[in-house]
C-alpha cells in the first residue's frame, strides 16, 4: 500500500528547464584528472569526531559486542567506507563482504581499532577545505536515507536489509567526489532545480556525468561487491530494483521529511519499484 502522504505532493512538470548556468571549456577540460584527483582525496574524508571515539571506545573493551560495534560503524560514513574496503581488500574476501556485519566478523578488533585510531575526524558543524561543505550535513542525510530505507525494508520484509544499510549510507558518495572536482558545485550546477530528478538532469547537461554513475564508479574502485556499486550507480534510475529501489525511494521520502520538493509522480513509480 502507497502511504497516503503520496497523494499530497506537488507535482514537478515534465519538462525540464535549460542549464542554469553553463560551465565553460575551462571546467570540463581534463575531466578525468579532476576525478582521479577527488577519488583520491576521498581517502582522507573525515569521520565524525563522536562516531570515531564511540567506536574506540567499545573495541577497547575485554568483550566488544558486535552488534554496538556495527551500529557504531553503521552511523558514520567515512568509518563505512573505510571498513567496507579493508574487508573487501582482503584477498579471500575481494569484493565479497556486502555488510559491515560481515566486515565486523572477518577483522579483528585490532584492526577496527586500528582504523578508527588513524581516521581523519570533524567536529559537529565544522567546514574546512577541501570539502566546500560541512561534512555533518552530507552525513545526516546519508543516516537519514540509511534509516527510511531500513524501516521500509522491514516493512516490505526485504532479505538484505544488513547489505542495505551500507549502500543506503554511501548512495550519494558521488557527490563528494564532485564538490571537489568541481569548484561551485552543486549550487553553480543545480541552478533552480529542485527535485533529485532536475538535479541529476543538471548534473548531466553540465558535467557529463552524474553523482550516481561517479558514485557507482568510486565503490567499484574500492573493490565493494557488485552489488553495492550497482545499487549506488541506480539508486535515482526508473527501473530500479532490489537496494537500488529502497534507496531511490528513501531519498525521495528524507528530502520530502526535510521539506524539500519531491515530484509525486515519481515517488509512486519509486514505491511500485520497492514493492509498496
């Protein structure tokens, strides 16, 4: 069942308006070195200061319990992407491990712990170079995301609810990646758009590429199992399914929680996707 709240939202005309602003030779040349160069500054994105220290905390402990050390993985983007490629970079494990669940039984303590001591960190609300953005807010949409599309799974009783948490939380890790290989991006991309569907057009029209393909790109650069990648590089396409479905419609439903504009069309075709 659609929930009635479908039926309330305002609906986005199909066409879509021009570029709001054209990005000129200057930004588009070597697109590929600008990429390469924001992949690898992903390596130092950080976590957040409180989410690192819950972490140490609980895997200093005589007898750790898994399930608070997952939970405490599973609120932090940065620690998720740095135990998921540990995990999958082992080499009986290379691109296999699809949770942190499963990462959290494959590494030792030692190494969690390890990784969390090394992690680069952010205070609440600090901004800084060089992300151009504050990474608590990109993280709070990422938990909020994480957390419609876990209640959603539930509900719909979907069997890989663990594998969803992750790929619900790194879903728009391509736009971290464009904020730094594109100086004003998203407002200088976005322009006046105002749906996710207007905004990837835009994405599209001005770059080339947008934050779903980059993102799908990154996870797979990672050596993050297939189907993660895959459910992050589909995760706004029509005829999305499995993860990639959930978290299509669990964007849409945390924009519509925080008072952005969701094209209602587009939500009941994204419900139908997941079953709903």
């Amino acid at each position: 069942m659609i929930p009635p709240v479908v039926a309330s939202l305002p609906r986005v005309p199909r066409g879509l308006p021009e570029p709001h602003t054209a990005i000129g030779p200057s930004r588009n040349e070597g697109h590929g070195k600008r990429l390469t160069a924001a992949f690898e500054a992903l390596e130092l994105y950080p976590a957040l200061a409180e989410s690192r220290d819950r972490v140490l905390a609980l895997v200093s402990e005589e007898r750790p319990s898994t399930g608070s050390v997952v939970a405490a993985i599973e609120s932090d983007v940065a620690l998720v992407i740095s135990v998921m490629r540990l995990a999958n970079g082992l080499d009986k494990r290379r691109g296999r491990v699809e949770s942190i669940v499963a990462a959290v039984e494959v590494l030792s303590p030692e190494a969690v712990q390890g990784l969390a001591a090394k992690a680069e960190v952010f205070e609440f609300f600090e901004r800084g170079q060089p992300w151009d953005a504050a990474p608590e807010r990109f993280r709070l949409h990422a938990v909020s995301v994480q957390r419609a599309a876990d209640r959603l799974a539930a509900h719909a009783d979907y069997p890989h609810r663990d594998r969803l948490l992750v790929t619900a939380l790194l879903h728009d890790v391509g736009k971290l990646v464009l904020v730094h290989a594109y100086p004003g991006y998203p407002r200088q991309v976005h322009g006046p758009a105002r749906t996710p569907e207007e905004r990837l057009h835009y994405e599209r029209r001005e770059l080339g590429v947008d934050h779903a393909l980059v993102g799908g790109v990154l996870a797979r650069r990672w050596n993050l199992p297939s189907t993660v990648a895959s459910a992050i590089e589909r995760h706004h396409a029509d005829d999305s399914t499995g993860d990639a479905a959930f978290v299509r419609l669990a964007d849409m439903v945390a924009h519509y929680s925080q008072g952005g504009a969701v094209a209602s069309a587009e939500l009941l075709r994204a419900a139908r996707s997941a079953g709903f």
